[in-house]
C-alpha cells in the first residue's frame, strides 16, 4: 500500500507529459496533411524510366 504513494504521482506525471507532447504535437501542424503521404508513397516520380 506504500508503493502507490509513489506510483500513482509517478503516473500521473507521466500521463500529463504524454499529454503535453500529444497537445505539442497538435500545435505544430503534425496531423495537417493525413492523405498527402499515402498519396506521395503511391505516385510515380521516376525521371529516368530506362534506369531500371
């Protein structure tokens, strides 16, 4: 019983630093563009086609 006298501060902290990173993250335009990189991963941009 002594133990979650630390663990639960311990998880607390860390949920609260996931969340500022989740929050960080946001802020900073990471989910602007979810359809861009399926749509850059597919397309073709090979200048030489005879380099094969």
């Amino acid at each position: 019983m002594n133990m979650l006298v630390y663990l639960i501060p311990i998880a607390l902290f860390m949920g609260g630093l996931g969340l500022a990173a989740f929050l960080w993250s946001l802020k900073s335009g990471q989910y602007d563009d979810l359809e861009g990189a399926s749509w850059r991963v597919i397309a073709d941009d090979d200048t030489d086609p005879t380099a094969t």
